[in-house]
C-alpha cells in the first residue's frame, strides 16, 4: 500500500496534468499525502466509518490545492456549459482552500460561510455581500450527505441569488446526495458506514474518534 508514503511525490501536481482521469488522480493524491486515514472514525453525520478522508492534508500543499481548484472548475465550465458564476461560496472550515482555488480558476471572487454560535444557521459575515440576481457556485472539500451544501445553497437562494451548481472534490455518497442543483466531484465513493448502534467497529471494543474540524 501507499500508506507509507508520508512524503508526496513531487511529480504528482505535474503528472496530473493530461491525465483527465481526476478519480483516480484524486484518490492518489489522497494516500500520497496520508489524508486517506483508516481506523474508526464517527462522522459529522453521526454515523461510523472505518476511513476517513482528511482533505486538510491535501490542501496543505498549494500546488495540490491548485490542481484540485483548476480540475473542478473544468468540471463546473462543462456542467454549466458557458454560464459563469459571479461568486463561489463555500462553507467553512472544510471548504474555504478548495473554494478559493476553484474560484481563482474561474476568475470570480469566493466567499465562505460560518455556522453561527447561537442560532447554528450557516451565515455570511466578514462584509460578504451577494445581490438578488447574482449567480453562485457553492463548492466544498467533501460531501457526505450534502447537509452543508444544502444550506449554503438555502442561504443564498433566500437572498436572490442563483445558485447554478455546486462541486466537491469528494463525494461519500456515491453520487446519491440531493442538495437542490446540479453537481460535480472529483472522485466518487461509496464509502462504509455504520449506525453507531450497529457498528462492528464499536463492538469490537475500538474507540470511535472524531477525524474532523469541530468539536466532539
Ligand atoms: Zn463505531
């Protein structure tokens, strides 16, 4: 296996470039950086899995980030075949790198959400403003059952703007999230996971960690 490999192969953002498989390009880059985990990992969505895709560990690394942001928005330019966004929007923290890559990509602005302390309702703060009529493309590291997505695109579309699609890098879904537009990744997955009550992994006595950005 690749796990060993804690150093990325310094070709890798090259050799990507001509090969338009992303999916097998993007899971490479995933072990090639250690951000392919596996153990038992509880998820935001509250459900087991024995792996984990930690895309901080991609995006540590700028020219990765890059590669990523550039393949999406070739991936969001087919999907939406001319139309151009005025504004990517990601929801933070998950989103915020990839977004800004893909909006560098599109030659638009990006901006990103945060979940408010009190109410939990996604939100734009920082003087981020979007206008009735503008377009948006929401994008985010991985989805998994869209929720995020979901509400970035209620957000703006309760403020007038036209959310023409959205585009991970992952999706855990295996293409099966509905988040209310069309959609990109860069590589699908089904990925393994359980109901903590019924979870192999937690029967057989392993502690269940959480992998991600927030607080368990
Ligand atoms: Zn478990």
């Amino acid at each position: 296996m690749l796990q060993g490999m804690a150093h990325p192969d310094p070709l890798a953002a090259a050799s990507l470039e001509g090969a338009p498989d992303y999916s097998t390009s993007t899971l490479s880059l995933y072990e090639r950086t250690g951000a392919y985990l596996r153990g038992h990992f509880r998820l935001t969505s509250g459900l087991h899995s024995p792996e984990y895709l930690q895309s901080a560990k991609v995006l540590a690394y700028p020219e990765h980030a890059e590669t990523l942001g550039r393949e999406m928005a070739s991936e969001l330019r087919t999907l939406l075949s001319g139309k151009a966004p005025d504004v990517v929007v990601s929801p933070a923290m998950g989103g915020l790198i990839i977004g800004h890559e893909v909006a560098r990509a599109l030659g638009v602005r990006h901006f990103f959400t945060e979940r408010d302390a009190e109410t939990n309702r996604m939100t734009l703060r920082r003087g981020f403003e979007v206008k009735p009529g503008e377009a948006a493309v929401i994008v985010e590291d991985v989805i998994t059952t869209g929720g995020s997505t979901k509400e970035v695109v209620d957000l703006l579309t309760a403020a007038g703007v036209t959310v023409l699609a959205a585009g991970s890098i992952i999706d855990r879904s295996g293409g099966k999230a509905d988040v209310g537009v069309p959609r990109v990744a860069l590589q699908r997955m089904e990925v393994v996971a359980y109901d903590p009550a019924d979870c192999p992994l937690c029967r057989d006595g392993i502690p269940a960690v959480k992998p991600g950005s927030r607080k368990s």
